[in-house]
C-alpha cells in the first residue's frame, strides 16, 4: 500500500511516499530554517509563507522520485498538529484537496506520535507497550506507547523543552541558531566536570524542567565575562559540555524510571535532538547495563520530515482510522 505524507507542522515543508509503512520511496524535505536564522527561532509568518509557496514542488518532486504520478497513491496522510497554526493548515489544506479530487481516504496524523514511529519505520518493531521519549525543540515528553494510536502521557516539560534550552544556551554563548548541532560539537571539546549545573525531575515526577539550567549559564556567563574574554573558545566549549551533561542526565534519569516503573524492555527516541551524539552514548550505555532494548531514528528522519508520517498514517489506515474533510489544525 502507498501512503503519500505531507508535514508542514514547523520550518520544515516536506513530502513522502512510504510503500506498507516501512519502506521510504521518497522523502523530499524544503526548510526555511536559513530564513529564521537571523531572529534566533522560528518566525510562523515566515514559515507559513515558505509552505504555501513550496508545497507543491515538494509533493511533485516526491512523486518524480517514487516514480509515481499522484493518482497512483492509496491515501494521504498529513500532520494535523501539533505545531504552527498557519503552517499546519497549508499542509492539511493541501491533502484535504487530493483526497477530494481524487477520492484517496485522508488520514490525520499526530506530529509528536509520527517522530516515535521514525525509529521503529522496520520490519523487527518492537512490540507493544515501549516507553517512547519525545525530545525536540518544542517537546519533552515521555509515554507508554500501547498502541499506535494509544500513547499514555507519563511525563512533560513545564516550561523550556530541550531544545528550546539549547538554542537559549547557543544564544547566551553567541553561537547562532539553532543550537543543538552547534553546542554538541563543541561539548565534545570542553570538559563536562568544568561547571556545576544542576537540573532535576519536579518534584520526584517524570516531569522536566530546563529553564533553571538556562537561567544559571546566563549568571555563569555573565558573572565569568572576563574569563570568557581570555579563555575564548576554552571557556564555550567548557559551558557547552557542563550544561549538556546536566541536562541529558535528567532526561535518562526519566527515561529509567519509566522503564523500571513500568517494567518495560523496550526504549523508542524520537525528535531532532535524538541526534545528539552524547544522548545516544549515554542511552546505549544504560541500554547495555540495564538489558533493555534502544531505537533510535536515522539520522535522516531525527528532524520533522513526512515519511514518519506516512508510515504511521499507514498503520492507523490499517486500523480502521481516517479523517473526515473537516479537519483542521491541532495546536
């Protein structure tokens, strides 16, 4: 069965046909990201426009490379939130009029649930219920994941999300955006015993918060200006390791006490910051101490991207799920 996803939910306008929910014939992706660079985050006017002045070259260009025409699809599948109100609305309006035109069933697919499914998008999936982990620019969020439809939220941010701290952290550093690539190179220069930064579950839950440990690399920074002035390069990269570590740490600490108080075997990380190299060294190493199994993503689907979303929109059709017409964003 051939699923054609759309995904507009963010900076990313993107296109994918996925043949049974697991093999990627095509996935086309456009981003605006050099467009917000200069504001330090994601302008939704400008996103939008990027869209809506994109998104049929990106369809047209992920079926050339599927080698299909658009009538040869089985249904489309788009993200219908949560993101940005106008840049879902560009792609839920755009699917909306395929499958009328061509009377194709429309499914509705839920951004966060399609980033867990780009790690599991194989044949040896792990089996129901995993504990899933979101970690992206807007989203820390982990459930047990029973179906794919059926996600259990068992822990959320409370204010910052991670990766909002690392682009916060790239700023106070003057290291541009985005700041989770950029702070993970240099962390692996710097020293992450260097700087004492603290960051916590709330209050023994499963949630997270990560507005402390930015607001404390501002005072470090600000107070150590003229060490920042001599060291240069040094005392950055010194920042960067300290305030990663204290922050990863939080989210594996979570993690494990999922797992343990669930009693599950099976881990699954989605989102653009399960790119990060230290993440994945700190999590394969539990993996291996505590016996547990670890997915994660490609690299190539660990940022917004709407083959993940025609696999998943593939396993919902096979469950009975699709959309009506009436659709519209969920932010």
């Amino acid at each position: 069965m051939l699923i054609l996803g759309i995904e507009t939910s963010c900076d990313e306008t993107a296109a994918s046909v996925v043949k049974d929910g697991v093999k990627i014939l095509s996935n086309v992706i456009s981003s605006s990201l050099e467009y917000h660079k200069k504001f330090g985050g994601v302008v939704p006017e400008i996103a939008t426009r990027h869209h809506v002045e994109n998104i049929d070259k990106v369809i047209n260009s992920s079926l050339r490379e599927a080698g299909l025409n658009v009538e040869d699809v089985d249904a489309v599948a788009v993200t219908d939130g949560p993101g940005l109100v106008g840049a879902l609305l560009t792609g839920i309006s755009c699917a909306k009029a395929i499958s009328y035109s061509l009377n194709k069933p429309l499914i509705a697919v839920n951004h966060l649930k399609a980033h867990i499914y780009s790690a599991i998008m194989v044949k040896n999936a792990p089996k129901f219920p995993f504990v899933g982990l979101i970690i992206s620019g807007g989203h820390t969020r982990l459930y047990l994941v029973e179906d794919f439809s059926n996600f259990k939220l068992l822990g959320d941010t409370v204010d910052d999300a991670i990766g909002e701290a690392y682009d916060k952290v790239a700023k106070i550093l003057g290291l541009g955006y985005p700041g989770g690539p950029v702070i993970d190179r240099l962390a692996k220069k710097g020293n992450p015993s260097a700087i004492r930064f603290t960051c916590k579950a709330v209050n023994g839950t499963l949630d997270f918060s990560f507005s402390g440990i930015k607001t404390a690399v501002l005072y470090y920074v600000n107070s150590h200006s003229a060490e920042l002035e001599v060291k240069g390069f040094k005392f950055k990269a010194d920042v960067c390791a300290s305030f990663q570590e204290a922050a990863l740490r939080v989210i594996v600490e979570n993690s494990m006490k999922a797992l343990e108080k669930y009693k599950i075997r099976s881990f699954v990380v989605g989102g653009g910051v399960s790119a990060n190299s230290r993440f994945r060294e700190m999590m394969k190493r539990e993996a291996v101490y505590r016996n547990f199994k670890l997915y994660f993503p490609p690299l190539n689907l660990c940022s917004d991207n709407a083959a993940m979303v025609a696999g998943l929109g593939y396993r919902l059709f096979k469950s009975g799920i699709k959309a009506a017409l009436d659709i519209t964003a969920r932010v």
